[in-house]
C-alpha cells in the first residue's frame, strides 16, 4: 500500500497526469534521453567553464568553476528568455524536434566553450560564439 502511494507520488511529480495511458508509446524512451542529455550536459557544461576560466589566464578549481557556471547559467537563461519569448507559437507545431535543436546547439556552444584554451588567441570570438549558442530556446 505505502510503496503504491510512493510510485504514484512519483508518476505524479515527473510524468504527465494519466501516465502511460496518456502519452504516446515512445515517450518512456524520449524522457530517458533527455534525462541522459540534461545530466551530460551539466557536467560538460562545468568542465566548460572551467576551460574558460583557463582559457582567460585564471587557475579556478572545480568548485570555483560550478560556482561561476551557475551564476553564468542563471544570467544566459534569463538573457534567452527574453530574446526567444516571441518564438513559441511557433515552436508549438514541432516541440520535440525545436527541443532536440536546441540540446544539439546548447551542447555545441559547450564544446566551443571546452575548446577555448586551444586558441587563447581567439578567446574573445570562440567563448562568445560559445555562449551565444547556448541561449536556450
């Protein structure tokens, strides 16, 4: 009884409401990629800052580098919002595709951002390119 009240807590908080009657059968599949996505994302996304962080002559440690990327994130989120607020109707007709999109150029301004110490000579174009395509959309 306790563990049925405990699964349909969860189903409740993380899956849509009438799950897995409600959804298409490729929606377990999609939700695990996308889970797998946000989790390798995050973890590249300090790796990121940290190169950065290299790359513009500083030594940070791990933990300076998750500090400095989340206050990065915060301002990149709020920045994205306010440039693509005017792309949702649009974005309505083809959600999943638009998200995949989005995670592809996400995950290459982190590798741009990655990349950076390589050329400390393009330091200023390759971490501003980095960060212009990680605007979340």
């Amino acid at each position: 009884m306790a563990h049925d009240k405990l699964v349909d807590s969860f189903l409740n908080k993380f899956f849509p409401s009438g799950y897995p009657y409600s959804v298409n059968e490729g929606y377990l599949t999609y939700t695990k990629f996308r889970a797998l996505q946000h989790f390798s994302s995050a973890m590249l996304h300090v790796l990121s800052t940290q190169s950065l962080l290299f790359a513009a002559g500083l030594r940070p440690t791990p933990a300076q580098a998750t500090a400095v990327s989340w206050i990065l994130k915060d301002g990149m989120q709020h920045a994205g919002k306010l440039i693509c607020s005017g792309m949702g109707a649009r974005m309505d007709s083809e959600p999943k595709s638009w998200r995949i999109f989005a995670d592809v150029l996400y995950d290459f301004g982190t590798a741009l951002d990655f990349i950076s110490p390589l050329c400390p000579q393009l330091f200023l174009e390759v971490a501003g390119l980095g960060n212009f395509a990680k605007v979340r959309i």
